[in-house]
C-alpha cells in the first residue's frame, strides 16, 4: 500500500514536473499572430459558445429534425453539422461518408457495396430511416417519434435555425413539389413549439471534393446566410439566442488543409475554425501544433479545434495548458471537441471559448445558462 502511495506521488511530481517544463518552453518561443482583418472577423464571435454537437448524439439520432430543434430550443448558441453533397448536387447534414452507421440503407439499397451519400439523389436518401439505429443502440433513450426521421438538407438546419420546422400531415412531412415534380424537398411551417432562439450554424467540411466549398458558398447566398453577400435580416428577441441575426451567424470548420484553402477562397471574412486530430500529428507535438498554428493563420481562420481527452471518446489530448497557450499567443482562441460530461467541462474551462457538445443541456447550465426546461421536456414539447 505504501509502496504504491510513493509510485503514486512520483508520477504526480513527475507529472507536473513535466507540465511545467513545457509550459516554460512556449514562453520562449515565439508565435506569428492573428492579422488585423482576421481581428475583426474573431470579434464577431461571442465568447463561451455552446455548439451543439450534430444538435446531441446523447439525446436523439444526430443531426435529424429531432436532434436540431431540441438544441434550438435548449438554447445551443450553434448548431454544429457536417455535410456532404448528393448526386444531384445538394448539401445534406451527414457526418460519415458512409450511410451504413445512421440509415437503413442497407435494407432500401441492398445491391450498392459501401453506400456514400454521393451515390443517392436527395429523392433517394429521402426513403431512408435515419431514426431507427439511435433506439437499437440507446434503448434508454429511444422514443417512437424517432422512427423514420429524416436524413436532412443544409437548407432543412437553416431552416430550424430560423424558427421553422419540416411541414407534416398525417405525421409524414409535405413534398414540395415544383413543375409536377419532387426532387426530394419538403416544405416548412412556423414551427409553433419554437420558444424564440435563433442560433448560427458550425459547418464542417471534409475533405474537398466535387467543389463543395463552392457549392456551400453559393448555398449560404441563396438562403441569406452569407454575410459577404446581402445577408437577410433574422427577428430576434432580447435574452434569447441572437446569433443568426450576427455576423457570426455562420462559422466554417475543417480538418483538411485544402478545404480551408477552399473556404477561405468562396467565403472570406466568415469565421473559421481549423480542426485538429492527433493521429496527424505525428512526431515532435510542440513542432507540428507550431505549424498547424502557422498554417491557419495564413488561410485567416480565428479558431482553433483540438481534440480533449477523457470519457468516452477518449481522443488524442491536443488541448492541453501549454497546446492552448501556444494558440492563444498567436492570437486565435479554442473551440476544442467534444464535451459530454462535467468533469471535462470543468477541466478545460479556464482554457477555451467555446465547446462542442453532445450534451448542450449540461455545457449551458454550466455556463449558469440554464435551459427553462429538461432535456425530455423539451424533446415531448417538440412533438418527439
Ligand atoms: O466539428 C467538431 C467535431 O465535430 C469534429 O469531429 O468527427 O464529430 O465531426 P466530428
Ligand atoms: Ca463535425
């Protein structure tokens, strides 16, 4: 006992020993910072967001309706999604490349080997059930109004952003037909359970292909949400969230390089978050987070995501004391991934500015925000 007491303390010291040693070493180095235009595009961001992770993963199938307004309306000042684009050239809120995790498209589509969204029209991913797997998989938290939820468009989260919601009869959502003909679209309705919050949305990339980033661009343009181009104006209402109605309504983010290079390209002066993940990371850490620092500042991204350690993602830890000081030196401030318990929340809250959640319902009462309702109060509310 006493032995393992003493292999305990040593490890502690040695520890902090570390720490500290580490923390002295970036005082001494020495950082290129955020440029002037840069500046001012960071000022638009507000400080301790809290950015709904694919709206929850914890308390309904990600990034479905139900996943997006629960986090509207819990008050998330983001609605974080990734997206990827169909084969008939629309934005869908999908994170895998593959559709197998989150749909049932190995039932509707038997014959196609590794599924991709690419390979589907929007008509097509419309037939799928991106509900059912959530209540397989959390039987604790499954609910019957999952079944058969939607996989959804960019427009579809800009939408619930707004304070609207896919329009239903019959329980099944209205096609919006044009011409005599529906090419997978519905239509929207006020949404009457809305309680007001009009939050922005946190768009992630991945990697460049079929000019996305373009396709993105001129997406944002159409529906009022790029503030290069004549943004419309979003009602808001004092103490809730404002967000959509800023210019930081929307903020970009990737972990590839080249699709930084891309937003920066289509959609300049919108704030940008460039993604951390420690398996590319190889070598001297100090050395290669000095250099992803560099690069984002050349491609004028304010944000920086690393990953955080702990349960029950247990990533790569990028956002250590001295990692968040060497990117605060440069100037850019810290959005690291992905929060789902206090005990991480607590530990990294002197460090960062914002945090990507699955569980925006503790990340906001922890930030004394907390929501008017519970998290299943909220999802009943909403008809789920
Ligand atoms: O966007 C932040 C975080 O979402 C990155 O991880 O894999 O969940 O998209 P991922
Ligand atoms: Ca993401």
């Amino acid at each position: 006992m006493v032995s393992v007491l003493v292999v305990s303390i040593l490890l502690i010291n040695c520890t902090s020993a570390k720490k500290e040693k580490e923390e002295s070493q970036v005082k001494e180095i020495t950082m290129k910072t955020l440029s002037k235009e840069s500046i001012k595009v960071q000022d638009y961001i507000q400080k301790d967001i809290v950015i709904a992770h694919r709206g929850t993963t914890y308390w309904a199938p990600e990034e479905t309706e139900a996943a997006f307004l629960w986090a509207r309306n819990i008050g998330a000042d983001y609605l974080e999604l990734d997206i990827q684009m169909t084969k008939d050239n629309i934005l869908v809120a999908l994170h895998d490349d593959t559709l197998e995790r989150t749909t049932n498209v190995s039932d509707i589509f038997p014959t196609i080997k590794n599924p991709t969204t690419n390979d589907f029209t929007l008509k097509e991913l419309r037939s799928l059930d991106a509900g059912s797997w959530f209540n397989k998989a959390n039987p604790e938290r499954a609910r019957s109004s999952f079944v058969n939820l939607k996989v959804l468009t960019l427009q579809d989260v800009i939408m619930f952003a707004e304070g609207y919601r896919i329009k239903k009869e019959y329980g099944a959502p209205v096609k919006e037909i044009v011409n005599g003909i529906w090419i997978g679209k519905y239509e929207y309705e006020i949404d009457p359970n809305d309680n007001g919050n009009r939050p922005g949305i946190y768009v992630e990339t991945k990697h460049p292909k079929l000019n996305i980033e373009k396709r993105l661009s001129e997406q944002l343009t159409t529906l009022g949400w790029n503030i290069n181009t004549s943004p419309k104006e979003i009602e808001t209402i004092e103490n809730k969230v404002e967000i959509a109605n800023s210019n930081a309504r929307v903020i970009l983010q990737s972990f590839s390089p080249e699709s930084i290079v891309n937003l920066e390209k289509y959609l300049p002066n919108i704030p940008k978050c460039f993604l951390l993940w420690k398996p590319d990371m190889m070598g001297d850490l100090k050395g290669t987070y000095q250099k992803e620092i560099d690069f984002g500042l050349k491609y004028n991204v304010q944000i920086i995501g690393p990953s955080i350690s702990g349960e029950p993602n247990n990533y790569g830890e990028l956002t250590d004391p001295w990692m968040a000081a060497l990117v605060h030196k440069s100037g850019l401030i810290i959005h690291p991934y992905t929060f789902d318990t206090l005990e991480q929340l607590t530990n990294y809250k002197d460090i960062v500015e914002g945090v990507f959640t699955n569980r925006a319902d503790l990340a906001l009462e922890f930030y004394n925000r907390k929501p008017e309702k519970s998290p299943k109060k909220i999802l009943t509310q909403l008809g789920y």
